[in-house]
C-alpha cells in the first residue's frame, strides 16, 4: 500500500492511497469543515465519502508528466510509465496549479 497527502493552495485537503484494489481518495475531514474549500476536481466533488476507482483517477493521472519529461522522471527515479502513484508522487510535489501530491513515509 502506497499512501500520499493531496494539498490544494498548500493546505491538507486528502489522501490518496493506492492498494491491492486500486485506488482511493479521501477529502480531510478538517479541510471540508474549513472556511472555503474547494474541490480538487470537478470529477471529485466536495464530499465526505470516499472515492474508489481501479485505476488511476483521471484527475491525479493528468498531473503526470508526458512525452520526454515523463522520459527523464521514469529513468532519474527508475519508474516505469506503468507505476501511475510511484511517478505521481515522484513528479507531482510541486506542480503547476493549485494541487500538489507529497508522499507520506
């Protein structure tokens, strides 16, 4: 099981975990009570439930980088095109926009 925090503008807004399953994403509890939260996608509404998919969420697949910059990510970090959640949490700690996955230990 692989397991990352999802940040929206640089707050904690969820989870994404990947395991024997597939894929799961769930909104923070705190994020959803604060002020003005927003969804990180219109494909993943505001919600308390989580969100459970086989494969990679469209959404967080779109953050992964493609053509020859996915090229250097798979051989700098040694990850196949295949390993969806290794190459979002190696590529999207700091992309372009409001979201930003980081790995949890």
């Amino acid at each position: 099981m692989r397991k990352a925090n999802v940040y929206m503008n640089d707050q904690l807004a969820g989870t994404i975990v990947e395991n024997e399953e597939g894929y799961l994403f769930v909104y923070d509890k705190g994020y959803l009570e604060s002020e003005s939260p927003e969804a990180i996608s219109l494909t993943l509404p505001l919600s308390d439930k989580p969100y459970s998919s086989a494969t990679m969420f469209p959404f967080f697949d779109g953050l992964i980088p493609e053509g020859w910059l996915l090229d250097i990510a798979e051989k700098n970090w040694k990850l196949r095109e295949s390993d969806r959640m290794g190459l979002l949490m190696a590529c999207c700690r700091d992309c372009i926009g409001a979201v930003s996955v980081i790995a949890e230990d």
